[in-house]
C-alpha cells in the first residue's frame, strides 16, 4: 500500500512540475510575441488561469500528504 501512495504522490509530483514548466515556458514566449507585436493579454489571462489550477493542485497534494501522516 505504501508503494502504491508513494508512486502515486510522485505521479503528482510530476505533473505538478510539469504544469510548472509549460506555465515557464509560455511566460518566455511574451516578450517574443510583444515584440512581434502580438497582443499578449489574452495569453496572460490564460497564464492567470494556470497558475491558479497549478496553486490548487499543489493545495490538494498537501492536503493528500497531510491525512497520509
């Protein structure tokens, strides 16, 4: 059972920092859209939108940690 709890948080783990690097990664891409001259105000509010799903599936995986202990 431990095994299993334990992949699982690490499965969460990953996604979690890969939601990270895909928020990242769009953040680089403003200043070259900008500079294109792209209105970057509807991708910001999407970027918004992640970080606050990314804020919440961090809250949930501490929460899971925390009825483990």
């Amino acid at each position: 059972m431990r095994n299993e709890r334990d992949f699982k948080l690490a499965e969460a783990d990953n996604r979690i920092a890969e939601a990270e690097r895909n928020i990242r990664h769009v953040e680089s891409l403003l200043p070259h859209l900008t500079d294109q001259g792209h209105s970057t105000t509807e991708i910001e509010s999407h970027i918004d939108l992640m970080t606050e799903a990314l804020h919440h599936l961090k809250e949930q995986r501490r929460l899971i940690v925390g009825t483990l202990h």
